[in-house]
C-alpha cells in the first residue's frame, strides 16, 4: 500500500473518529489488532459495543466507499469482534457499523454512517 493510500487512510479514521464522538459516543479502541484481524474503531453507547469499519476513498470511480465492505470483509470483522468479546467481559449488544467517507475537495469530509450495517445472519 502507498504512502498516499495509507495517509488517506488515516485521515479516514481520524474524520470518523469526530463524527462518532458529536454522535455521542465514547472511543474504546481504534486499530483493534486479533490474531484473526483488526477493527478500525470500537465504541460504545449506553447500550451497544460498536465495531466501525472505516472506509475513505478519493472518488465513488471504483463503487462507493461502503461497497467495498463486502462478505469477507465483514466475516474478518465479526471473527475480530469476537475475539475482542471474548478477552473483554462485556454485556452490551454488539452492532457492526460502517462508516464511510470522502474528502470533499475542500479539505472536508463527507460521511456516510451505516448503523447495522451487517450482522451476524448469514455467517
């Protein structure tokens, strides 16, 4: 992965990052590394134990943002969130997000939140 590709990348994260938090979550854990793969954000509402795919393109050229995040995608992250619940005794509900975003020209975000964006049906 290029230099570029990974500095955008980033900048993702770290736009979604703000979002989620003016939505009124708390930040467990960015870059949650398992053995079986990594969740970009974790976080918490008062009910729920969010895993936030983040994925931040230049340009909907090659699909959107969010379409990127298919099947495999999404069997990593679940595989991940579980490990994750396993070393941490939580007793929220888990909820799989996908947050995606585009810079705007202007050195801006455009975010697209999926809340729920997939589940464990079908896994």
């Amino acid at each position: 992965m290029t230099q570029d590709r990974l500095s955008l990348g980033a900048w993702g994260e770290d736009q979604a990052v703000l979002y989620l938090r003016r939505q009124g979550v708390k930040i467990v854990a960015r870059n949650f590394m398992t053995p079986v793969g990594e969740v970009d954000i974790i976080c918490r509402s008062k009910k729920e134990l969010i895993f936030v795919e983040v994925k931040t393109r230049r340009s909907n050229a090659y699909g959107t943002p969010a379409e990127a995040v298919g099947k495999r995608k999404q069997r990593q992250i679940i595989r991940a969130a579980q490990w994750y619940l396993a070393q941490n005794k939580i007793s929220l509900q888990p909820r799989f997000d996908v947050v995606a975003v585009m810079p705007d020209g202007e050195g801006r975000a455009r975010i697209e939140h999926l809340p729920a964006a997939f589940d464990l049906s079908g896994f």
